[in-house]
C-alpha cells in the first residue's frame, strides 16, 4: 500500500537529496508571517511585484496628467504624489513580506524533504517524560495480544502461551529523524506520506554494564506450556532496537479529521534480546540456539508488518465513532444453482464437487461457507443459498466476492475446479474518494447478477467451465448516529437523502440482520467442588484445586461458529474477541456461549453453558439498533463463573421465505407415516413389508420400521405408533430425508423417495408428500426435488415437527459428546419437567380429566398444522427420555488414553466417512 512511497523520485527531490550530500549547519526556521490562504510559488510572487509595481507607476502618470490639466495648486498636487508613493511602497512591503514568507518556507521544508530529515527533539523530549509515568495497566489488552500473537507463532509443541508480567522500562524509544515526502503525481495532495527512523539501546539487568535498576530495560515474563506439563519460564528483555517506517495519514473532512493510519515498515528491524531463564533449576538458555530461536520469532511477528505489507488503524474507529454501529454494511446472498463443463475439458481426479463463497482478502478457504459434496463432475446441481458479510474496508482495498468449485479430497487438499469474481465496490456500488475514504455505498437491495458465468477466465461462449447462480446485495438499515456521537457540522452536512434513510422505518417482513458479538472478559472462573455438589448428574473427576485455562466458544442455533484461544492459568482472562455473523431470523434466533478449560493430554470439560434468545436479552429496544453488555452466569458444567458479553444487532433489507429462516442444527420428530402404494407394491401385505427412514449425512443415520407396527387400512399403509422417531439434524439444509420400502419374501419389490429438509419449516408440524421411484444408485448426484406426483410406486405422507436446537437425541452423537464434555445443557428442562410432573400428579381425577380432553381436541387439530403448546410437552417430555448420560473416567491416566483414541479414531473416521460429515462441517468454524 505504502510502495508508491519508494517510487523514482522527481527532478526537483533529486537535487534536494544532492545538495544534502554536502554538509551545512543545521537551522532552526521561526516564521514570523501567517500563512496566506493561497501560497503561491516565487516565480509567481515576483512576476506579481513587478505588475504591481506597472499600476502604481500608470495610475501616477494618470494623476499626474489630470492634474497638470486641471491647473490644480502646487498642495493638492504635492498630496496625490504622496498617495502614489504610500500605495506603492505599501503595496510593495506586502508582497515582500509574502516573498520573505514563501522563500522561509521553502528552506524550512528542504529539512523535511532532504534524505536527512528532520530531528525531532521537542517529540522525544515529552515522550521520555510520560513514558516513565504510564500506568501497567493500561498494557492489560497489550499483554492479551501479545499472548494471542505469541500462541499463533508457537510450534505444535507448545500448548500454552501466557503472559506473567510485562514492563514497559523507565526508558523510551528515541525517534531520531522524521521525513515528509513531497507529494509526487499519482498521489492525493491531501494524504501525508512519510518515513520516520527510530531507535532504543539499553543494556540488560543481568549483564556488568548495567549495575542500575534505574536503567532497566522494557521486558516480558512469558510462561510457556507443553503438553508433559512441564511449564517453562523465560525473561525476555529488549536490549536492542532500530528500523524505519513509513506512514501514509488520510485525512477527512469530519471529526476527528484524519481517518485512518497506515504504518509499514522498511525492512525487517534490528532486534536484540537478553533472554534468561526464571527458575534456577532448569537453564533452558544452555539448549542449543534458544536465544536466536527467540530473536527470530520476534523478527517474524514483525515480518507481517514489512512493505508492501502494512497494517491500518481506523482512528475514527478508535475513539467510538463506530462503536454503536456493525462494521459489516451488508450481506451477500448468492443462489448457488449449478455448474457444468464441456465433454471435452478433462478434470484429474475430481469426482466430488462442493461451491464456496468467500472474499479475497480472507485467508482460509476451509471456513467459508459451503454447499453439500455431490458425487458429480459433470453437472452438479445444489440450489442451495450462501451469505456472506460485506465490509467498508473491501471497498476501498478493491476486494471481490469470489464464488469457486471445489474437488473434495480425503488425503491431500481439496483441488480448485474453477472461480467466478465480483468486485465488491460494483456489488454495492461503491464510491472512493483521491485519500481512499469511502464515500458511497448502496443503501437499496439489489440484484447484482442472475445468470450463467465463465470459471476459466474466458468469454461465456468460450468458456469449458460455467456456473449459474443468483447474486444479490442486501446493505443494512441506516440509523442516525447518537447524540454524544455526532457533531453540529456532521448535522448541517447531512443530505436529504441521508436524513430520509436515518427515519426510514423498518420493514416487519425484513427480521434477518447483523449480530456482533464481543467476548470481553470472565470472571471467577473455576472447577467446582464434586463433593459440594447435590445433583448426582453433575458430579466429575476433575479437582477443584487446579487452575483453569479457560476459552469461550460460541454458537449460533446452537451451531458452533467461533471459538477464542486459551488463556494459560487465568481465573479471570481478558479475551477481547470480536466476530459478527448474519442472522436468518432474530424473532427466533437464540445464543449459547460456553466457556472450557484447556486440558493436558485430556479433553477439554466445559466449566458451564448458558442460552438465551436475542429477544431476551435485547428487550424493548428500537427496532434499527439494538445494543446489550450483560454478565452472563455460567452453570450445567463442572464449575461456575460469568462472562461479559457486548451484542449488536442491525437489521438488513433481506425478506426471506420462513423456509430459509430454520436452524441448521435441530430435531426432526416423525409421528406417523402413510404410505399410498401402487402396482407391484400393495397394501394387503403390510406384514411383508420393511421401511426404513434415513438421513444423508456421514455416518448414516437410519430408524426401521417393523412390520408388526404397520396396519393396513383400505388403499393404504400406516405407520402410527405411540412413540415417535427422532432424528438429529447438524446439518440440516445439506440433508435429505429418505423413504426406503420393500416388500415381499421370496421376490422383493423395492421403492424410495426423497424431501430435502431445506424446503420445511421449523416449529410447525406439517405433511409433506414423498413421491416413490424406483431404486438408484446416482442419489447424491444432485439435489434436485422428486416430484411427489410422478412417483411410478405410489406415494408417502410425512407428518413431521422441527424443533431448533440441541436436544436429548443428539448425547447420542459422538461429535456432540466431544463438545459437551462435562455439560448437561438439558438440565434445567429436566428439572422443570419433573416439577411440572410432580404438579400434575397432585391434581385431582376431575382435572385430569378435563386435560385429557382438551389434548384429545388438540391432537385432533394438529394434523391441520395448528401449533399448540400442550400439545407439544408430550412430545419434549418424551424427548428427554433419549438422554445419554456421558461417563467420564476417574483416573486423569485413563481419560489421557481416551483422548488419544479420540484422535486417532478422528483421523480414521475423516478418511473412511464421507465428505458431508461432522467431522468435515465443524472446519467451518472460526478461531481467533
């Protein structure tokens, strides 16, 4: 960003950077003139003297003229000389004086402009003074990035990063030259560009040079942690430190007039380390090349930093400009409908292909959203929708939407088929200003595109590789800035336009948005005391006396969707950690946070969990902006403690169909089948004949139904028994429902049908009509719909419920198990529902009776797709009986062993499963 800085200098630099190669006194320039408000060159301000100078002498001889012709008197003739002197000799001062001011100027700024730069003393003179009064805490968040950072550059030996003590010292870092660059063409003459120098020696406490505490260097106590819980503990001191940056400062017209900072370095800087160790009995310096180990890892947390590599604080940002708002702008819906090729452009190796959506500037592929794998290399069709967040910085860097096809691979990473761009400033049709300030963007939803695109970077009609999808942009509602916020200029220069966004009301039928979500802090985190405890539920092996390493992980309808880092033996950690998600529908989106502790060798136990509904937790806000901080209590875990949580939450212009507004992770709950069978199929051998439901999903999960629960009645089959099926979903809009049926003993007649949940509703029962076909082989091939009418063997009916959310079927999943070690997030339902047990049978018979009829007319009213509360706590109640209570060993021996299994049944699941597993969708997940 910063290269244009070091581009080849003009002809004008070029003699400034020769005449400085000679060696002249340095001076100091006091100017003694204001500045004018158009300062002009000195060629200029001569030529004007001299036009000056020309009037004065004709308007004159003018006077002078008419005098003499009028016969005026020697006094009045005296007099107009003598105004013709003073305008001249007052006219030509100014221009002197604005001479004298443009030369000062232009000599004062060759020490800006010169390679030498200008010192600047008075700089480091006030730093060296506030350096020694700052106060530790204020580097708290310093101390959290510097573990973050420390934790990211660590081998896979180290389990742990913390931060035990960090001191500043009592001196500061000299600044020893600073250098403007003078604006070159190309460049905003607005924008600063420069380049300043800096420099810190010390000598470290532990060598003979340094026999004064007062010349203690700035250092770092860093504990690092290993998995055969043998921490180490360094000392690292700066002894050393010397490089060059260059600066580029935009400036903006509101307060705080500059908006953003862009800082990169020159080249990597020179740094050296006293690095020694803490603990007397292991000497870990006197390991071979420790010390330089340490110096580089140093030298590579700044090599992120080092041209054309750069880094960009928003200072509008900074001081709370931004604070009340979502920093996305919008969100990106794209309809991803299919791909094809042409019969002659030959793929290697690539059988399974899945769409992704991510932008340009994000790093790892492997957590954008995904569609499902299908067994298609030649016209796989998903029909499947995909969102993604839009940022104000993608405009201004000049980043695209990038829509690309992969090949899954079990073994060695996935191949690229092919990638369609859009660029984000035509997606929102955005506007930059000469500094790089955003200045425009769309605030209607729109389509940006509907069609077929090339994959090859070739013409559409040449193109071997194509994809059709639907794209279209959907920017968020704009809400007037706060009063604390907002100045008396910003108001005066608000556009009508703006003003009617700001009062635009919200649209009800618009209930998707942006939820930020901030992870501040925790406090009194720890493991409780197993024999404090009087529900034997929750009882555990672990000991109360260990210190935690704690970690949040959040999920979204109960679909895990960020993750912090551990923080090493701290009760109270300070996360900081900051992520922002699209919300499908906020009438029934709901949040959990879960906080774990990190374990050595051994899975890590959830210390407690706590969910909420966003309704709950925001109240009675305005619509356009809702804003919560609130400790949240954890509990349902091993131990105790809170967490501060910050929510925002901005709505969008999107109206989504309730189709798409469900939760990815939810129950299926299935209470009667019918089936309408056709020739060879018949229902008068209901006996004979097996069906089996099925979900898609890696490993398959199946329920049978026996024969002895299926009756015959008249024309058809059905499947009614007392107590429903449940089925899990984690992935429910990449998941089919399948309907296999076979009849007969000696010769088997075979059928099946398909329903892609994405097209159901949640928290409604409903029936839906499967069609019957015969038996493929090319199911996951696409996922296009059957038609329920065409279906050659008959028909099913599905009368089905999803309920959103974790619940009592899914203990029995392993992925589950794994990240509710410890938890019991059903708890308090559990609880509730044996008080309401408990209730109901104290009443007395006459009570009871008329509840009976009442759900009797319920149940009557259900199959016309009425939802009705009591109806439903049978369902639930029955529900909780599916728990699966989860055994955790006693001996931290055997629960080492077990965690060691886990990892290689992982790795041997990952190669023998399927691609639209568990164990593939959780890389979706994003860690700080």
């Amino acid at each position: 960003m910063l290269h244009s800085i070091a581009s080849r200098p003009s002809k004008e630099s070029t003699t400034n950077q020769n005449a400085a190669q000679v060696e002249t006194p340095a001076k100091c320039f006091k100017l003694l003139f204001p500045q004018p408000l158009h300062p002009v060159k000195p060629s200029q301000m001569v030529r004007g003297m001299e036009l000056n100078a020309l009037k004065c002498l004709l308007l004159t001889s003018f006077i002078c003229y008419f005098v003499g012709r009028l016969h005026v008197g020697y006094f009045l003739g005296f007099l107009s000389v003598l105004a013709g002197t003073m305008t001249y000799w007052v006219i030509g001062t100014e221009a002197q004086d604005g001479l004298n001011w443009q030369l000062e100027k232009q000599d004062g700024a060759k020490t800006l402009y010169d390679t030498r730069g200008e010192t600047v003393e008075w700089m480091n003179y006030f730093l060296e003074r506030i350096w020694r009064s700052i106060d530790p805490n204020v580097f708290v968040a310093v101390e959290d990035i510097l573990e973050d950072t420390l934790q990211s550059l660590a081998p896979g030996v180290i389990k742990g990063v913390k931060v035990t003590d960090l001191d500043i010292g009592v001196h500061a870092p000299k600044i020893t030259r600073m250098r403007i660059f003078p604006p070159m063409q190309g460049q905003p003459e607005e924008a600063i560009f420069g380049e300043a120098a800096f420099s810190f020696q010390s000598n470290p406490v532990g060598s003979a040079g340094n026999t004064s505490a007062t010349s203690a260097p700035p250092g770092i106590a860093i504990r690092f942690k290993t998995g055969l819980k043998a921490p180490i503990d360094i000392k690292a001191e700066l002894t050393k430190l010397q490089g060059k940056l260059r600066f580029k400062i935009l400036t903006s017209p509101d307060m705080p007039f500059v908006s953003k900072v862009t800082i990169s370095f020159v080249k990597v800087p020179k740094i050296e380390t006293g690095v020694m160790p803490v603990s007397q009995h292991m000497n870990v310096m006197k390991l071979p090349m420790m010390k330089t180990m340490v110096n580089e890892a140093v030298k590579l947390g700044f090599a992120g930093f080092v041209d054309p590599k750069s880094i960009t604080v928003d200072v509008k940002d900074m001081m709370g400009a931004a604070a009340a708002d979502t920093s996305s702008i919008g969100v990106v819906k794209v309809e991803v409908r299919s791909a094809k090729r042409n019969a002659s452009y030959q793929l290697q190796d690539m059988e399974d292909a899945y769409a992704t959506i991510s932008l340009s500037t994000q790093e790892n592929d492997k957590t954008a959203p995904s569609t499902r794998v299908l067994t298609n290399d030649e016209d796989p069709r998903w029909n499947e929708n995909l969102f993604i967040l839009i940022h104000q910085d993608e405009i201004a860097n000049d980043a695209t939407v990038d829509i690309k096809v992969w090949d899954a691979d079990k073994v060695k990473s996935d191949d690229e088929w092919g990638c369609t761009s859009v660029p984000v400033r035509d997606i929102v049709d955005g506007k930059v200003d000469k500094l790089g300030n955003v200045t425009h963007w769309c605030k209607e939803e729109r389509v940006v595109f509907d069609g077929w695109a090339p994959m090859d970077d070739k013409d559409l009609d040449e193109s071997e590789v194509k994809l059709n999808f639907r794209m279209t942009y959907h920017p968020k509602y704009i809400s007037p800035l706060p009063p604390g916020l907002m100045t008396s200029l910003e108001k005066d220069k608000e556009t009508e336009e703006q003003r009617r966004l700001e009062e635009e009301p919200l649209n009800q039928l618009h209930k998707s948005g942006i939820l930020a979500i901030g992870v501040s802090q925790a406090a009194d985190l720890e493991i409780g005391d197993p024999e404090m405890l009087m529900d034997d539920e929750l009882k555990h092996p672990y000991s109360p006396n260990q210190t935690v390493n704690p970690y949040a992980v959040i999920y979204l309808n109960d679909q895990k969707v960020y993750e912090t880092r551990a923080k090493l033996r701290n009760p109270a950690p300070q996360w900081n950690a900051e992520c922002e998600r699209f919300i499908k529908d906020y009438d029934t989106a709901f949040l959990r946070v879960s906080v774990k502790t990190s374990m050595d060798l051994e899975r890590d136990p959830v210390l407690g969990t706590r969910v909420f509904y966003l309704k709950d937790m925001f109240g009675d806000q305005p619509d356009k902006q809702k804003e919560a901080e609130r400790w949240v209590a954890l509990a349902n875990g091993i131990g105790f403690g809170k967490v501060l949580l910050n929510l925002k939450f901005k709505p969008i212009k999107l109206s989504l169909p309730r189709e798409l507004r469900g939760s990815d992770v939810a129950t299926m709950i299935v209470d009667r089948v019918e089936f309408k069978v056709k020739q060879p199929l018949s229902p008068h051998y209901a006996r004979s004949t097996k069906a089996t439901l099925a979900l898609n999903v890696d490993p398959v999960i199946l329920k049978r139904l026996k024969s002895r629960d299926i009756s015959s009645d008249a024309d058809m089959m059905v499947w009614n028994k007392s107590r429903p099926m449940y089925f899990p979903l984690t992935m429910r809009y990449r998941t089919a429902m399948y309907v296999h049926i076979s009849q007969g003993n000696i010769s088997t007649t075979k059928a099946m049908g398909r329903l892609w949940l994405k097209n159901t509703c949640d928290n409604v029962w409903q029936e839906a009509t499967i069609g019957l076909y015969a038996p493929r082989s090319d199911c996951n091939k696409n996922e296009d719909d059957w038609s329920p009418d065409d279906g050659e063997f008959g028909q099913v009916l599905l009368r089905f419920k999803l309920v959103p959310g974790f619940s009592p079927v899914h203990t029995h999943l392993r992925a589950f198990q794994l990240d509710m070690l410890g938890a019991d997030p059903f708890h308090d339902e559990t609880l509730q529902s044996k008080t309401e047990q408990w209730i109901k049978e104290e009443e007395d018979e006459e009570e009871a009776a008329r509840r009976r009829r009442q759900s009797a007319v319920t149940e009557v009213s259900e199959v016309y797709g009425e939802n009705d509360e009591e109806a439903d706590k049978e369902f639930l109640n029955d529900l909780k009986k599916y728990s699966k209570t989860q055994s955790i060993p006693r001996l931290f021996v055997l629960r080492k062993i077990r965690r060691g299994t886990d990892v290689v049944r992982h790795r041997v699941e990952t190669v023998r499963e399927g691609f639209n597993s568990d164990n593939r969708a959780s890389r979706a997940v994003i860690k700080e």
